[in-house]
C-alpha cells in the first residue's frame, strides 16, 4: 500500500487545532473546582449548570494562564480581546451556548520551532491564532436509538480550554507528532497544563490533504479532511499516515478537487489502525456567533503584558541551548535533559553549578538517576537523593574519595534507606573515604600486574614492593604500609575465587 | 376604611419606626387587601403569606429589642416572576419553568432580604418579559385596576397592577425595551428602569442581556428612591453591573433643584400621540415651568430607528438566552411515550425532544422572537440585521449624548396611548411593538428613566409622563420627579376597586 506513497508527486498539508485545559484551580466562569475524576455532576453550581438568571465572570487566573502560553508561543497579545456566544444544541452544553473568542482572540500569530529528525535544522510552524474558552460537558450515549438513556457530566462544563491553531503548515505525520511533543512539553514547562491526553486535558484534531502539481505547473489540493478521536500522539501520526495514503488513492479514483466536496470529518479507529467517515452534520453548521453580552472586554496593558512575559521563564528550546553553550553538553545529551521536563533540568542545572563537571552530572542523570526514577515510577522531586545529596556524592567521586563503581553502590543504597550520604556509607563499612579510593588504586595495580600477584601467590611476598613503588608513582602521599596490606589482601582474595 | 394600604412606603416606614404599627400588621393588612382585589386583578402568581408573616414578626422582634433593623424595616415587596428565588417556583411567566424551582436567591433578593423587606409574593408577567400587556403570561393576563377590561401593560403588568391596587406599597419590575414604565404609566404609579449596570441583573431570568433591568415600581418618586437605594450597588456576579458607588437617594430628594432645563424632543410629534396624553404633557410641562425650569425643544433624528433597532438586537440576545431551556437539565419536557412512538424513520429522538418540548413549553410570542433573532444572527443575514443594529444603537445613544449636553432631563409622553382593551392587539404584534416608541430609548442608550403619573384621559385611565437623565444621574431624576409630586397628586389618585 505505500508503494505508491513513497514515490508520490503530492505534499502532504497539515494543520493542526489543539485544545488544552488550564491548570487552574476553578472553572472559567464560576468558582466551581477544575479536577478530573470526581464522582459525575459533584463539581457543579447554577453558573455552570447553565440555570435561569446566571451570569458568567471570568477567571482572571485563567487569562494569565492563556497569555503567559500566547507569549511562550511569540503571539501578539491583543489589547482588546471580547468574548462571543458560540450557539448550539446539545445535552452537555447546558446553556445551549459555548462562551469563547470569535472574532477578536486574545493571541494572534506565534510559531513553535521543531526538530522533526535529530541533526536536521528545525521547521517553524506558524500558529494562527490561539483563544480561550469554555468546555463543555461530557456525553455517554446510547447509539443503538430508543434503548438505554444518554448521560451527561457537567463536572467538565465550564472548565478553561485554550485552543492553540496552526497554520497549515506542517509537511509531515512525523513532523505533526514532534509538533505536539514539543508543544506539550512547552505547556508542561510553563505549567500552564498538566496536557494527559487520557484524561481529556490535551485534544488534538487534524486538518489534512494533499497539493499536488498540475499539467501547467498550478496546484491542484485535494479536499481537507478534519480527523477526531486520536488519543495519542502516536495515533496522530498512524491516522495521518493513513489518511494521505486515503486521500491519494481517492484522489487517483475520483480526481474530486477541494471545494468540489463538502468538507469532511473523519475519525479514527486505532485498532483498525484506519480512519472513518463521521456521520455527515445534519447541515453546515452556523453557530450564529455574537458577542456574549453578560461579559465585559478584556483589556491588556503594555505593562500587564510585560508582567505576563516575566512569568514565562525559560523555555525548552532556551534551556537546550544553553545546555550545549554554557554546560559544553552535546545536542543530544542537553535534548535527553531538557525533554525529561523543567525539575529535571532544575535538578540537573543545581548539581553541575555546585560539581562545576557538567558532562559528569549528565552522565549520572541519563543512567542511574533517569533510570531509577523509570524503575519506580517516581518524578525527580519525589527521589529521596536530592540535588545537595547528589552533590555531596559527585564531589567524593571528583576527589576520588569514592570509586565510581562503589558510588554508584552508596547511590542505590541511599535511593533505597532515603538515608544520607554519610549515614549510608557508615551503614555500608566505608569509614574512610580515603580508604575506598586507596582500596581502588590497589585493585588497579592488582589487575595491571598479572605476573607479580602469580609471584605473591607462590609465595615471593616481597615482590608486592614493586607494587608499592607503582602505587607511589601514582599518588605520593600514599601510605606503602597501607598498600602493601591491601593488595595482599587483594591477591589473597583472588586466591580464594580460583 | 382607611387603612395602613392608603399610605405610602415612606409613609409606612416612618409609622413602623415610630412604632404606630408593627410589620405584622402591615403584611397582614396588604394580604387581606390581596385576597380581596386579586381575584378581580391576578396581579399575583404565588403568594408567601406564612413567610411573609413569619419573617414579619422577626423584624418586629428585632425592633422591639431595639436591635438593628434593615432600609425597608419590614415593608411588604411584591416580586416580579423573573427573579430567581429559592422559596416556590420561579416561572418567568412561561409554561417552560411552570415547575422551575430555584437553587438561588437573584442578588436583589438577598438586597431585599438583608434590607428587611418581606416578600409577599411573585407577580404576573408576560412570558419571558416578552410583551407589553401581560397577555402573554401562560398563567391567565392580569386585569388594568383602573378599568379591569382593559390590560395594565407589560411585561411588569403585575408587578404595575398589585401596586396601584394597593395590594403592596413596593414592588420590583423588569425593564428590557419599556417593560417598568409602560405598565407603570397604565397603571398610573411611579416606575424607574435606572441605568444599565445600577443593579445587579444576577438572578433575573435574561431575555435581553444588553437592555435588562431590575427597578422600583411605586406609589411615588419618594418611594422609589428608597427601593432603588436598597437594590443598587455593584455585585461581583454581575460583570456588567457598575462598581459605584450608591447614593442615598432619599436625603438627595431634601436638595431643591434651582434652575434646571427639560428637553422636549421634536420628533415625538411625528407619532401621533394620543390628544389627551398630549395635553396631560403639556399640562406637566406647564407646572415645571412654573416651579423655575426651562423647557427647550431638542431632537433626536434617530428615535424612529428605535423600535426596529431594539427588535432586532433583543430577539437576537433572546434567541440565544432562551436556548437553556432545553428540556435536558430542567424544565418542561415533551412526554417521553407520545413523543417516542411519533418518530419517523430517520428522526433523532434528541433532536425531536428538543423541538417538541420548546414547541409546548413556549408561547407564540416567545416562538416568534426566537424566530426572529436566530434570522438575524444567522450566516448571510447578521451584518444586514444584527451588526446594522448595532451600529445603529450607537447612532441613537450619541443622540441623547448630544442631547443631554444641552439639558438636564428629556421629558415626553411615556406611551403613545392609554392602556387599551384585553385581546385589543394580540393578533397585531406590530402594533403591540410599537407601545414601546418612546421607552426603547433609554435601553438602547443605558440611561436612566421613569415613568410617572401625570393625568387621566376622559375615560379615566392614567397618563404617563416620561423622564429620562444620563446614565447615573438617578438623583437628578428623583429630584425632578419628586418636584413634580409636590405640587401635583396625579400620583395619589387610586383605583375603585369596590
Ligand atoms: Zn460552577
């Protein structure tokens, strides 16, 4: 089947339109609590209900929440921003009307840089506008008409939702999903989302088709599909997979143009791994958009903005350049770090600054650390060895107090009791540092001297002085009393494993 | 038998302070009034006679004991059905919410209910507030006091009706396009719509958000200062609702006013008042003069816009505030069976719920506005219909602007007719529409306006004279009015009732 795909004379057309709860304590337009997974209809009041006689009043924290992302993504905040009425019909729109931006929302423009394959420059896609507005509730029905009854949740009515729209500019499924891996990372780094696609607070609807070249050199585009119901991010890209390869045959079948058909919504099924033509909307719709008159404008001043912006901090983007400028971390290493997620970048940034080796801290970060929190399935904060701890430990390693092996050992312990360093290392017999660092270089020279340990071993116990001498080279200050003890100790340890 | 009914609110008040009369006594009075008038009148749908009493001798408890006691100090206030309250239904008028029962107290309740006023019950209006004679109301029209075949305007009928009959000294109305002073000038007492935002609108069931407003319907001018100054203010609910603050409106009727200029606009003419209502005007005209003002003729060129500007934009508002009732969440819903086994092949049985249930639950008036108002918000038509309308309402508030650069208060007729006959103008909606020429105005442009008694015509039926004042002039408002109160008693005269 794609066959015909790979050698195709068309590129592919995607827009995407991605909706985001804010993560902000109460709904939009009344004080009711913004949670996921409350017992249905528990978070509700007559404003959300949409009751006879109540009034909407906007949640200021929500459109601090909807700027800050408006300027993350290099939108023009506008300094006049209304509300209108979206009208329509259904069971969880209890008002019959949604409250959201029509004509004036309060972001225009903006664009996310994203890299689509590792060492390829990054693509910029341009971002049309973004608003906020109201969710709705949540629908169970009973498609098998006239049987069961349809229910409705309006614990989700009313709750902020941003919608971010992207100019069609995305060439790819492959770019799509790095779009919205990237734009989720963004969001979870300003906080301004928590973005759990099973639980509704991220959704995400494709508009795609294909423009291919006509015989006189013009562009002929294939009619957009809209795709619903993906549920992931890696369903976004197998729906978009299949959809060009749709759109191409039926374009080969039909030669049908855009404007030719009515626009269509399809929806995906991930494991038929296909999408499907939706029930065709009774008519186009008209929402029959007018301003909502129970709200007030919005107005943003040159210096409320300027607050916003303070708000922003730095982003994924920022941080992975600086990674590679500042801490001299490859693009790979700062992209590992950075797409972990703003603790572990914070986490990170803490240790390197107080270890001053950077690529060290990285290094332990990516293996134990990255590892051990994948293990448990805890986040950064929640690892019992903390920044100042971690510190604690890299330092002894740089000053070669402890052997990396044994750190790594005193690390799993600590991640284990939640002790301290020094408590750890009492636990586990390792008095003196010094000692564990000694201990080491013997063993080094242990291993490096095959021909001397035989010697010892048959029972020349002087020839471990050429050892000593070795070790002396190495580090001067070593004690030869010591050294001489412990690599007898070394070798007669060998002597028992053979 | 003169009774504690003759009296004025202020009048009352100061007998309740002076402990001539307690509470109880006064609701007792008003109620048996009620149950005397109000089988000849139907000004009331619901009466709370226990609570009434019952919330009655607590006041009178309270004064007793010398503690505090609240601005209305136990004075009966009749409701209009449009208020959301959380004892007995709340219906608007509308078969729709015949069994609506209220989670909420509207903010002016709780105005009312801090204020120590004692609610005797919720009055009759036209569905919705959608109307100018009562007759939409799906709960039988409500009779003129004056002559009971004749209507006593709307949509406040009730609300107009139970005051001039004596049934209660305060009563609150709803103004939309005229809906207070109409019904107040029928029925021959004071009516104030104030300015748009004076009082908070949270509660009162929306039929026009843009142009709703809660005011006092009175004996007299005197009386609706003290109303007006319990229930204006600022609400956090409402954020259309003004943060200002109120004066105290009483002790500003105690300032004279020296000189001060009325507007008469020219264009008034053009509609043909009624000879009799021009004279009565004149006749009030003359008494301003002679207490000091000056009157001038001013114009307003857009006043004939008024009307269909104020159809276009209420139905439109109306079309979208009225989709809640939908029958999912509350309110009338079609029967389940008769509506199932009507389905035909293809039906959605949601949809065919939908439509059923707003087609028995609604009336033909409200039907027609719904109707209405989506045509002019839909695709093709909006910017021909809503968007002119808009701009057309500018158009008529830099009318009065102008106009209040150069005098103090517009004054003019209140309708273009006396109250006419039951069933006279239901089949004629055009003209029914017409009864608010004068009235629209001062919704569209959101100033502050009032309708007081200024005569009778040969057939003894009450005259209204209007007058209106820039947006939060309401002081200067009273002032006039009061003035005009001193030195006439049009406003004394009371229905015989038998
Ligand atoms: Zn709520």
């Amino acid at each position: 089947m794609n066959a015909t795909v790979t050698d195709a004379a068309y590129t592919t057309i995607i827009g995407l339109e991605v909706h985001t709860q804010l993560l902000t304590k109460s709904k939009l337009f009344c004080g009711c609590a913004n949670r996921f997974g409350e017992e249905p209809n528990t978070l509700t009041c007559p404003v959300c209900i949409g009751m006879p006689g109540v009034m909407p009043v906007m949640n200021r924290e929500a459109f601090r929440l909807a700027v800050r992302t408006g300027l993350a993504l290099q939108g023009k905040i506008a300094s006049f921003c209304k509300w209108d009425r979206k009208n329509y019909y259904y069971p969880d729109l209890p008002k019959g009307y949604q409250i959201s931006q029509f004509d004036l929302p309060f972001c225009e423009g903006g664009h996310l840089e994203v890299e689509v394959e590792e060492g390829q420059a990054p693509s910029k896609v341009r971002l049309h506008r973004i608003h906020l507005e109201e969710d709705a509730g949540k629908s169970m029905h009973d498609e098998s008409m006239g049987g069961r009854d349809s229910l409705v949740d309006l614990n989700r009515t009313g709750v902020p939702l941003l919608e971010i729209v992207t100019e069609p500019d995305i060439r790819s499924p492959e770019e799509a999903k790095a779009f919205l891996t990237e734009l989720k990372l963004l969001l979870v780094y300003l906080g301004v989302s928590d973005c759990n696609m099973q639980e509704g607070s991220l959704r995400v609807d494709a508009n795609v088709n294909l423009h291919l070249p006509g015989e006189s050199g013009e562009t002929i585009a294939t009619p957009i599909v809209e795709i619903k119901n993906m549920n992931s991010f890696r369903a976004v890209e197998r729906a978009l997979h299949h959809e060009v390869v749709r759109q191409w045959e039926e374009w080969q079948a039909t030669g049908k143009k855009k404007g030719e058909v009515p626009k269509q919504t399809r929806g995906w099924n991930d494991e038929a791994g296909e999408t499907f033509a939706q029930r065709e909307k009774e008519e186009s719709s008209d929402y029959r958009y007018f301003p909502e008159p129970d709200l007030v404008p919005v107005t943003m001043t040159a210096e409320q903005i300027a607050t916003a912006e303070a708000e922003v901090g730095e982003l994924p983007q920022a941080l992975r350049t600086r990674l590679q400028s500042e801490y001299e971390l490859s693009a790979y290493d700062a992209d590992v770090l950075v797409n972990q997620g703003k603790a572990l970048v914070r986490y990170y940034l803490e240790v390197a600054d107080a270890c001053g080796d950077a690529k060290l801290v990285s290094n332990w970060l990516q293996q134990d650390i990255m590892r051990t929190l994948k293990e448990r399935n805890i986040t950064i904060e929640e690892l019992p060895v903390s920044a100042p701890m971690l510190t604690e430990l890299l330092k002894k390693v740089q000053s070669n107090e402890l052997p990396r092996a044994r750190a790594r050992d005193v690390f799993a312990q600590m991640v284990e009791t939640e002790a301290s360093l020094e408590e750890t290392m009492d636990a586990m017999g390792i008095k003196q540092v010094d000692a564990g660092a000694l201990r080491e270089l013997c063993q080094s020279l242990v291993d490096a001297n095959p021909r001397i340990v035989e010697d010892v071993k048959g029972g020349k116990q002087q020839a471990v002085g050429a050892l000593i001498g070795q070790a002396k080279k190495k580090d001067p200050n070593v004690n030869p009393g010591e050294v001489r003890k412990i690599c007898l100790e070394l070798i007669q340890a060998m002597g028992e494993d053979s | 038998m003169s009774s504690w009914i003759d009296l004025s609110a202020n009048e009352l008040l100061s007998q309740l302070e002076a402990g001539q009369v307690t509470s109880q006594e006064v609701v007792t009075a008003f109620l048996d009034r009620i149950h005397q008038v109000d089988p000849k009148v139907h000004a009331f749908l619901n009466l709370f006679a226990e609570e009434a009493l019952q919330k009655a001798s607590v006041v009178d408890e309270r004064r007793k004991n010398g503690e505090k006691v609240g601005l209305l100090g136990g004075l009966p206030v009749a409701v209009k059905d449009v208020l959301c309250m959380k004892i007995g239904a709340t219906t608007a008028g509308s078969k729709m919410l015949e069994r609506f029962h209220s989670p909420y107290n509207a903010t002016v309740i709780e105005k009312l209910e801090q204020a120590d006023g004692i609610i005797l019950g919720k009055t009759n209006m036209d569905e919705f507030a959608m109307g100018s004679s009562t007759e939409n109301s799906a709960y039988n029209g409500t009779a003129n006091p004056w002559d009971l075949e004749r209507v006593p305007g709307g949509s406040s009928g009730g609300a107009a009706a139970c005051v001039a009959s004596q049934m209660a000294p305060l009563s609150l109305g709803t103004d939309t396009g005229g809906s207070i002073r109409q019904p107040a000038a029928f029925c021959g007492i004071t009516g104030v719509k104030p300015t748009y935002g004076r009082v908070s609108r949270f509660g009162m069931i929306a039929f026009a958000s843009s142009l709703d407003q809660i005011g006092p319907m009175t004996n007299s001018v005197e009386d609706a200062a003290l109303l007006l100054e319990v229930i204006a203010g600022h609400d956090p609910s409402d954020a259309t609702s003004l943060d200002r603050p109120v004066p105290n409106y009483r002790e500003a009727l105690k300032e004279p006013l020296k000189s001060f200029k009325l507007g008469l606009p020219k264009e008034i003419a053009d509609f043909n008042p009624d000879p009799e209502i021009q004279k009565a005007v004149e006749a009030a005209l003359e008494v301003y003069r002679e207490t000091g003002a000056t009157i001038e003729e001013i114009s307003l060129p857009n006043l004939k816009y008024a009307v269909p500007t104020y159809y276009v934009i209420a139905p439109s508002e109306a079309s979208s505030n009225l989709a809640r009732y939908d029958s999912v969440h509350y309110g009338y819903r079609t029967d389940r069976k008769a509506m199932m086994a009507g389905l035909e092949e293809g039906d959605s049985p949601l949809v065919q719920m939908y439509s059923q249930s707003r087609a028995e639950g609604f009336g033909p008036e409200v039907k027609r506005r719904i109707m209405l108002g989506t045509f002019a918000l839909s695709k093709g038509y909006y910017d021909a219909y809503y968007l002119k309308a808009l701009k057309v309402r500018r158009l008529i508030r830099q009318d009065f602007d102008r106009a209040f650069e150069q005098v103090d208060a517009i004054i003019g007729p209140c309708t273009p007719k006396p109250a006419f006959k039951i069933g006279e103008k239901v089949s004629d909606p055009i003209s029914m529409y017409l009864e608010d020429l004068f009235t629209v105005g001062a919704n569209l442009s959101g100033n502050a306006a009032m309708s007081i008694p200024c005569g009778f015509t040969s057939e003894n039926l009450p005259i209204g004279l209007q007058l209106q004042v820039p947006a939060l002039e309401e002081e200067r408002l009273f002032r006039i009015g009061h003035l005009y109160q001193q030195v006439t008693d049009w406003h004394q005269r009371r229905p015989s009732l038998g």
